[in-house]
C-alpha cells in the first residue's frame, strides 16, 4: 500500500503539470481529462471488488490488477523518455501521442481497481478473528495501514514531485514504478504463508435472489422465532467462507425471503437463507453510513482545490525559498502521521482504561465535527486574508501574476485547517475504513471496502457540483466576480471574492451531516455471527479472553471478531506462527 500510494500520488499529483508542458494540452482540456480519469480510479474498485469475493479472491486480484498496473506505470516511464512520443515545441500533442499516453494511464485506473479495495481487507484477514490476541490488533492494524498511506503520499509531494520538475519526468515517473516493482516481489514472496477467504460467488446475484425471494413471499407472514426462518445446518452458512449471522431488527420485510410459504419438502425456487438475507441487510445498514461521508469527502475535497487556491492570494515565502501552495498540503500528512500514533497508543488506551473505549461509530463522529472546525478555521484565516488586502489596497491586484505585489500575510496561516482536516482522517476515514470491513459479510469485505471508495468519488463530484451551483446562485461573487477562469476555480482577482462564505456554508453543511449521522448511528446494529456454542479456542490463546475494552479502544465491535470453528480463517497455511508467543 505504501508503494501503490507512492506510485499513485506520484503520479496525479503532477500530472496535469506533464499534459500542460510536455504535452502542451491546454488547461481546461488537461484539466477535464484529469478528473476524467482520477474519477475512473475511484469506479474500478466496484470491478476489483466484484471479482475478489466472487472469483479470484483477495490475493490474486491484488496480483493480477497490481501486473496491470505495473504496465501502465512502466508505458507511462517510456512515453516519458521517449522524444518521439512528445510534440514538437508549441504544437499540441497529436492523437496518436495522446492515446498511447492515456492508455497506459488508463492501464493504473483499472489496476488500482483491484489493489484499493482488497489490500487493507486482505492485511485484516491475516489476523485470525478467533484469536482473541489476534482479534484486537486488527483496529490497530487500520490505523498503521492509514500511516502507511500518507507516508507514500507524503513522499511522493516532496520528493518524487520534485524529481519531475527539476531532475527530469523520466527520472519522476521511475521511481515510483521500480518501487512498485519491489513491492510485487515483496508481495508474492509471503504468498505461502498468507492466510486466504475462498470467493464466495457473485454478491449481487445473491442479493437480487434476496429482493426477488421476498417479492415472491410478499404474501407471507414472518415468524418472530428466528429458528423458524431456513437456514442450513452447523456453524457455516450456504455461503462459501461465510460463518452464519443471527437475525437483526431492521429491514424485516426482507425475511419474507427466507420464509417458507410452501408445505415442508415442496421445492421453492425463491426460499433463501437467513445468512444470505443479513448479507443484504448488513450493507443495506452500512448504507446511510456511505450517504454521510459523501459529505464528509466534499468537505475534505476542499484541501486539494479551494485550499491550494486560497494559498495563491497569501505569501508564499519561506525564508529564501517559494513554496508552492499546492505543497503546503503535505501538511495533512504530517498531520496524520502525528495523529495516528497520538490515537493509537495514547488517546484510545486512556478511555480504554476508565471503562469508557471510543466505538467506531463514536470515532467517525468525531472526525465529523473535527472537519467541521476545519472549516471554520480556513473561514477564520479567509477573513483576515481579505481584511489585510483591503487594508494594503491590493484589492485590484491578482496575487497568480508574476510580479504582482505580495500579499503581506504568510501561507503558513493555514496551518491550522490542514492540521484538522488530518485530524478529521485518523477519526473519520480509518474509523469507516474499519467499520466497512469489520460489518461487512465475510464473502462481501471486498464489496464494502469498495462502497466506501465510491463515497470518496462521490464527496468530490459534490464538491465541484456545490461549487457551481452556488456560482451560479451567487453570480461569481463567492469564488470571484471575473468569470475568465471560473471553470477552472481560479479567480483572476482573489480579493474579489468571498471564499469565506463558501467555508461557511461548508460548515454548516458539515453540521447538518453530523446531525443526520447521530440519527443514523443511533439506529445501526452491529451484526452479530453465530457458532460461539461449541467453539474451541486454538493453543496459545485459550486463557485470554478477549478485551472487549480493548478491543473497542481502538474502534471495534467484539462481536465481530468472534468466528466459529470451521471458518476458513482457521486453517492457517504452512508456515504461519502462532500467536502471542
């Protein structure tokens, strides 16, 4: 994951800069076909995802799809060394030039489909979930997957950008494909002791029998003794690697499914298994969970397009040196990377230890509100932003020109805005990270893991929707009244505008969303597996129970972790240790 995000960021970070300069693409065309494609990365996982729980598992779709993306990094280092791949200066790149470069961009959108939804479930499923020692380390293991993230974003701002612009593109592009070709090697050199979940079918056909199932049965009644619903004998469902779940209290017409309406030992082609009938109801619980952080994206988006834009009109001097504004956002990863330790060995055992361990329902909360603050910091810093250009008479001045008189107010205001959208992450983003999966059916991880991308796409869309719609509503006066470069975001004049009015309603929005979720979370119902009856728990952790505080301490549901004899996890393959030795 570190490299993939190395190799990511690497890449789109910079990459309209490489469309406009070598390829002399103009910047609204450049700049459409880069969210064209940054929205396509953010579809695909729906693909990687399908085809991990219902075919190829975990592990060889990671595989297979990080061998494609190897090849669209490797054609994308040639096109770059390649003079005959480049237009000549001042003519615009031709078709052919295009298309041999977009396909090999292309070529890491439909890669990183399969690595962004199956990496952080199948580093999860390495830890045996009955295996109490084992089970509460995988909230921590979330966190320190999210570390692993921003240190590789982390790098690729800082070093490998860099690269790009002063050593070479050439240069820029391979480091992050040779180092993505360590990290293949290192990948299938633990492949023998890495423990697998078998795919289980088609998710979606399962569900569409669900929905046709209790369409069909409308007319039955559900029982309210849950031994009366069908279900297979034993701990393990019909579903391949599923351990069976217990019946929850939401979306009870969906029961009419697994309801038998027919005489015992008719055959009925649309009776299904309470099993498969929570699968769909656990993902129609994580549901509103999605639609809310949709909102939470938007507001985060903000880092990458409304913040950079706000720093254009600030000073941008550090010492002797001129720091783009685009790289103050590397503070959200210095941020993350000081909140994540800061969350996981101080703040989660402190209330672990008075009785009182932040769930993960309570954790995305928090982020919610923090990301809130964010907003209203960067309407703070906007205001005194636009007061210090009023009080210089700079208001007619655009700060993007060169030799433009500078703003006296330095960039590093904005320090703090970033330090809290940070902050919002380590609560907001890795607590949905875990509850996507831990909730999740055990043949779905995949498939949910990948519901929480699409709210990431999703929070973007929005974000550059709410943009036009209050442009147009406010005639250009919240982002600019100049509407010379309005598609692009990019006022001509940034004193002519009121960006603080757009971080307010930003906030306020952010508010409206936490209210919402209060409502939400108070509503869901962590699921419940069966099989507990009988379970015998492996040598080496039978005397230690599991901590529920603990666990919970860092965001989990005890519940979930607990899996009945026969699941797959059990069978450790050749070469695993044991545990808490």
């Amino acid at each position: 994951e570190f490299c993939e995000r190395l190799a990511y960021y690497g890449i789109s970070t910079n990459i309209i800069t490489y469309l406009t300069g070598v390829l002399n693409i103009s910047n609204s065309s450049a700049a459409a076909q880069v969210n064209a494609w940054s929205g396509t990365c953010y579809v695909t996982p729906l693909l990687g995802a399908f085809l991990a729980d219902a075919y190829l598992g975990r592990f060889w779709t990671i595989l297979i799809f990080s061998i494609i993306y190897m090849g669209g990094l490797a054609g994308l280092t040639v096109s770059a060394a390649d003079d005959s791949l480049h237009p000549v200066d001042g003519a615009e790149a031709s078709s052919g030039q295009l298309a041999f470069f977009w396909a090999f961009m292309y070529l890491i959108a439909l890669g990183t489909g399969g690595i962004k939804p199956c990496v952080s479930t199948f580093g999860a499923d390495q830890f045996d979930e009955l295996r109490p020692c084992e089970a509460r380390l995988i909230p921590r293991f979330f966190n320190w997957f999210y570390f692993a993230i921003n240190c590789g974003a982390m790098l690729s701002a800082t070093v490998v950008v860099n690269v790009q612009t002063d050593v070479g593109w050439f240069e820029g592009f391979l480091i992050p494909t040779v180092a993505f070709a360590i990290a293949i090697v290192v990948f299938t050199a633990g492949s023998k002791l890495y423990r697998r979940m078998p795919p289980a079918g088609s998710p979606f056909t399962r569900m569409a029998k669900v929905v046709a199932g209790a369409m069909a049965h409308r007319k039955a009644q559900v029982p309210e003794d849950a031994s009366k619903l069908h279900e297979v004998e034993g701990h393990m469902s019909i579903v391949p690697g599923q351990v069976k779940i217990d019946r929850q209290g939401c979306c009870k017409w969906l029961e009419k499914a697994c309801t038998r309406a027919k005489a015992p030992g008719v055959a009925d082609r649309w009776l299904v298994t309470l099993t498969e009938v929570e699968e769909l109801k656990a993902v129609v619980r994580l549901l509103p969970v999605m639609l809310t952080l949709i909102v939470y994206n938007a507001v985060y988006a903000q880092m990458t397009t409304l913040f950079i834009l706000q720093g254009e009109g600030m000073d941008t001097q550090l010492g002797s040196l001129n720091v783009a504004p685009a790289t103050v956002s590397v503070l959200d990863s210095i941020s993350v990377l000081i909140w994540v330790p800061l969350y996981d060995m101080v703040i989660a055992p402190f209330f672990a230890r008075r009785g009182r361990p932040i769930s993960l329902l309570v954790r995305i909360g928090i982020g919610y509100l923090v990301a809130m603050l964010a907003m209203i910091a960067a309407a703070v810093v906007e205001i005194i932003r636009l007061n210090v250009v009023n009080s210089n008479g700079l208001q007619d001045d655009n700060p993007t020109v060169a030799g433009a008189p500078v703003v006296p107010m330095s960039v590093w205001w904005q320090i703090p805005q970033y330090f809290l959208i940070g902050c919002s992450e380590v609560f907001a983003m890795i607590g949905s990270l875990e509850l996507f999966y831990s909730q999740a059916p055990d043949a779905m991880r995949s498939t949910c893991s990948a519901l929480q991308l699409v709210a990431t796409a999703l929070g973007s869309y929005l974000a550059s929707l709410l943009v036009i719609i209050v442009q147009a509503i406010s005639n250009d006066s919240w982002v600019s009244n100049t509407p010379c470069l309005v598609a692009s975001l990019l006022p001509c004049v940034l004193a002519d505008g009121h960006l603080d009015y757009f971080f307010w309603m930003m906030s306020v929005l952010m508010l409206l969303t936490f209210v919402v979720y209060i409502f939400v979370a108070r509503r869901f119902r962590y699921k419940n597996v069966s099989g507990d009856v009988g379970r015998v728990p492996p040598a080496g952790c039978a005397a230690q129970p599991l901590d529920a505080s603990a666990t919970a301490a860092a965001g989990s549901d005890p519940a979930s972790h607990a899996l009945p004899a026969g699941h797959p996890q059990h069978h450790r393959p050749r070469g695993a240790g044991a545990c808490c030795r």
